[in-house]
C-alpha cells in the first residue's frame, strides 16, 4: 500500500506467533485521563518493524531518538470530566487529501488520518508493538499457526444505522484477491487458502475466509503468516452493503470513496478540496462517544501553522521543522511540543526501468555521494537518524554489519567510472557512449525538511558529474508518477511507513524484481518463531543494503505542537490517533 515514514529502544517483538489463547479486547467503558505529554523526552519502544511502501506526505517523522510517549490503553486513559460541551479539535494537514476515503485504496497519509477515524479496524498496534483488539472482541491462533478466528461484538453499528457483522469482515478482505482489484494485489490475501480460485474466477468466494456466524469470521491461510495482524492493524473494516454494488474497478472514483461510512470514533461530514475536512462525534462509538463534538482537518502550510496555533485557529499540528528557533517560539507562546519516536522513512526512489540505474555500481554511486549525516544534522539538527536498510537501526533484526555508504564523493565517483561513466571533455558532467548522466530529481511539496534536502541531495550528485535538474510539484502530483508504472522517472523523493511486523518484498515504486530478495522475503513472512524470524529478516535487511534499489535518506523523529487547552491525548508511534475519542478543548 502506497503512503504511508532513530534510535530507538526495542524492547518486544510483534505478536504474531501462533498462540491459541484469546486475545481479549480492551475494556468500554473504564474511563481514566491521559497525562498530556509536556517534555521532549520519552520511552522508545521499536520492535521488529517493517516499512509499508505507501506514500507518506505528513511530516514523515520517523523514530530515532529513543522517544516515544508513555501511554495506556484508550480505555484506561480517559476519566470522566466537565463535559467538554461543543469543542471543536482543528488538526493541521501540510497538503490536500485527494479524496479517496477508502480503507483498502487510499493513497496518502493525509487520507489515511481520515480513513482511520472514520473507520475502525479488527486491532490496532499498542505500545509495546504488540496486536490488541479495536473493533473484534477478541482474537485466538490455531495451534498449527494457520488459522486465525475473530470474535466481534453483536452491537456495532455503521454510520447510517445498518449493524456490523462477521459478513462485512469476510467481504471487506475477500475483495482484495478479485481480478479487477485497482492497486497490485495485497501480499495478504495471496496468503490465505482459496486465493487463486477466486483471483481467477473458478470460486465465488475465498475457501479461507470463513463466516463462522454473525460475530465469529476466520481466516486460514496456506501456511504460518507472520504478518497477519500488521495487515488486520493497517486496513480498516469497510460496509458490505454498501461497496457490494460497486464495481470493485470503480472504487477509486465511486461517490462512495469521498463519503466515507465507518464504524469509528468520527462520522464524515464534508469535504472541502484544499480547506479541510470535518468529521462529527459518533454518538454510537464502540468504546464510548467521543468528547469533542467535531473533529476538523485543516489544509495548511509550515510557513503559517505556528501563527495559526498561537492564535487558537488550530490545536494539533505536526512539526515539519526541528529548527530550534521556532521550539523557542513554541515555547515562549505557551504551546506544547512533544516528540517521540517516529515511524516513516524519507527516501529517494529509483526507476529500475531506466537502463542505466539498473547498474548495481551507479545506484550504490548515487547511494554513497549524498550526505545523509548532514542532512540530519543540519535540517533535523540531530531529531533523527541514518537508516541503510527498509527498516530501523534500532529494530532487533536490523543488522550491525549493514555497508553504511558514508559520504565519500571520491568514492561515488570512482564507482561510477568503473561502470563506465566519465568525465571526458571536462564540463563537469560524467558521460559514457557519448551520453551526459542528465538525472531529474522529483520531489513534492508540504514537506519542509523534504523541501530542503532536494538542493542538498542535488549539490552532492553535481559533484561525482551528473547533470541534476530539480523538479517540484504538490504531493499527489508527485506521487502519481510512481503510481503509474508507464511513466518513467529518474528519482524521486518520497517516505513510507514502517509497519510493526509487516515486511512488504512489493517495490513496485522501482519496478524493481530480484529472485534473491523475493526468496529471502518469502522466508520471513512464512516464519513465526522469534528467533528465526529476526535471522530472516536480518537477512533480508543485508540484501536489501547490497542491492541499494532505493536510497534510504533519513529517519525523522516525529513532533506535535498543541496548544495547552487541548487535552486527552496520548498518541505512541503507529497510532497518531490512539485514544482520539478522549481528546478535546477545554478551558
């Protein structure tokens, strides 16, 4: 899925092993209030995760500082208070949704913070990157690993009243195997028994999805799939009465897609193109009705979102700048700043159609020239970290032997002579059979630290002779070049997110196939026990270093700026939205 972006201290690993006990939801109605976070400082708890190749347009903070807030369950941190009344939560977005509130198509992160309040999903990730219910009651592996069997509540509702049963789960992941599927197939559901004869029409329904009754739907799958709950975690539960009659073609274009109706926290309300988007309390939320009456999701942009929040016309913005003057300015106008540890990696993707990146020596060139170090330390000034890999340095599994590709352009430049580019008639450009190394660097905007880094990342690849030509655009714009796989590109700059236990071999972004990677991707999803596991992924990690498909930029820490009078919130990484209906204006 497209969208979706370090030091820090890991200290479990995702559940996804085969353990036949139930996994019991978290309580209703215990109702305690979250301490608000009021320091830069906190407890990184990072295990073995995985970067989802999704677009991410937010701030793309990624963990690595060791940083992320305390917080407990949703249920145990809310208590009753003054009923906060009408107040209104206005959250910043650095660029415009483009509209697609599907669970299963959306495209962006900024769709996605809507996606993920308007709907909800079977678990969610909790803070020590393990799986707990949201919207199942409960969850219980067979003992062979395979089979995985929800139990789900009988008094669900969706938006407009209809009730949610076992046959809207069943349908909302049986879907994702039909031909007509509008994105590539979903490695999950290629997973699970019955895919082919489905994918391919000789059965009506998936043979490993099964409707037990109104509240009980398993899933089997073909062999033990590690990643199983990170899918359940990422792809919220869509309404069965409703997409049914949509040609699963047209989802992306459906009046449907841009009218979301969810079972979450957040009703949809409107959605003004380039202003913002208001949700409404959903009076019939599952673990209770939310405080605050409207959730508002305002379009802004770095260069406005400070005078915005001083002046009460915004409440939660996440940081796109660790300048340490504008955290004095944070602090000295009373807002609040809380950092943890972030979850999206920003990287420069590669065409591995273009004959001349296909040269495993260019791309490592192209790798080793750009001054990764530096960009982190001047436009993250030190919030963040270096990865050389698709995941964390801190991730259990991440290697310590990985090839760092330090900054060295003498090295870079000799690497891209031994592939046969030179500089033979001295304008400072390299050249091989009479052709110039031209290279038109793509990069959106919204992101200022992204914004930044483009001229840097150009300066470095000028100097080892490529001719680098800057080309901006807004984010869905840029990202609709690596989402057609007929345009050919030369880089661009984008992030992903990092998934707890979610391993993705699907760079199609690059066009980029290897048997030996596809091979070492396969072991790591059919693998559950721990310790194999981590050597699997581990591996997988030094393959992708080796092979340097993607440049692998920098690993932000993620910040949020509120103003004091917001309260109830108590976010961890993976759930910017943890808890959302305990959040609300006070006085």
């Amino acid at each position: 899925m497209p969208e979706r972006v370090d030091g820090l201290t890991p200290t479990t690993t995702p559940d996804t092993g085969p353990p036949a006990a139930v996994r019991p939801a978290r309580a209703r109605s215990e109702t305690k209030e979250h301490p608000v976070r009021r320091t830069l400082a906190g407890t990184s708890l990072l295990a073995a995760a995985a970067l989802l190749l999704t677009a991410c347009a937010n701030p793309e903070p990624v963990g690595s500082s060791g940083q992320t807030s305390s917080s407990t369950s949703a249920a145990e941190g809310a208590t009753d208070v003054a009923d906060p009344g009408d107040s209104t939560i206005r959250y910043a977005l650095w660029s415009n949704p483009n509209g697609t509130f599907n669970p299963l198509t959306y495209f962006t992160d900024y769709d996605r913070a809507i996606v993920f309040n308007v709907y909800s999903r079977l678990v969610i990730v909790d803070e020590n990157q393990g799986f707990t219910p949201q919207l199942a009651e409960g969850y219980e592996w067979s003992e062979d690993g395979r089979t995985l069997t929800f139990t789900l509540p009988g008094d669900v509702t969706w938006h407009d009243g209809e009730p949610f049963t076992a046959e809207d789960v069943a349908f909302t992941y049986s879907i994702q195997g039909s031909a007509d599927w509008p994105r590539d197939t979903p490695a999950f559901i290629t997973e699970v028994e019955g895919f082919e004869e489905y994918h391919s029409g000789a059965a009506a329904t998936v043979s490993g999805i099964q409707v037990i009754d109104p509240t009980t739907v398993s899933f089997t799958f073909t062999q033990p799939y590690s990643a199983a709950l990170s899918h359940f975690a990422d792809r919220p539960v869509l309404a069965k009465h409703i997409w049914e009659t949509v040609p699963v073609a047209d989802w992306d274009t459906s009046p449907q897609a841009g009218t979301p109706v969810g079972t979450g926290p957040f009703k949809f309300v409107t959605f003004l193109p380039d202003q913002y988007v208001e949700l409404e309390r959903n009076e019939e939320y599952l673990h209770g009705a939310p405080k605050a009456a409207k959730l508002i999701f305002t379009v802004t942009s770095p260069e406005t979102v400070q005078t915005q929040l001083v002046n009460g016309e915004l409440d939660i913005a996440e940081l796109s700048s660790w300048n340490p003057t504008e955290l004095t300015a944070y602090e000295d106008a009373g807002i609040r700043v809380d950092e943890q540890a972030g979850t999206s990696l920003q990287s420069l993707t590669l065409d591995a159609n273009d004959e001349r990146l296909q040269d495993v020596r260019v791309r490592q060139a192209i790798v080793t020239a750009i001054n990764r170090t530096g960009i982190v330390d001047s436009l993250l000034y030190g919030h963040g970290a270096v990865s050389n890999t698709i995941g964390s340095p801190l991730d259990p599994a991440y290697p310590d032997d990985l090839d760092t590709y330090d900054h060295d352009p003498e090295a870079a430049a000799a690497l891209l002579a031994e592939a046969g580019w030179v500089d033979t008639d001295g304008d400072g450009v390299v050249e091989k059979d009479g052709e110039p190394f031209t290279f038109v660097l793509n990069f959106p905007t919204g992101n200022k630290t992204r914004e930044q880094s483009a001229p840097i990342i150009q300066q470095n690849l000028q100097e080892i002779g490529l001719d680098v030509e800057l080309v901006s655009g807004d984010f869905n714009s840029t990202l609709a070049i690596l989402q057609d796989p007929a345009v050919p590109y030369d880089g661009v700059l984008m992030g992903g997110t990092f998934r707890p236990g979610n391993y993705d071999n699907n760079f199609w972004w690059e066009r980029f196939e290897d048997p030996e990677l596809t091979a070492l991707h396969d072991t790591v999803v059919s693998t559950v026990e721990p310790e194999p596991y981590a050597e699997a992924v581990s591996a997988w990690f030094r393959e992708v270093n080796e092979l340097a498909f993607r440049v692998w930029l920098y690993i932000p820490n993620r910040g949020y700026a509120s103003r004091p009078e917001v309260q109830g919130v108590a976010t961890y990484p993976y759930e910017p939205f943890f808890g959302v209906e305990n959040w609300y204006v006070g006085e």
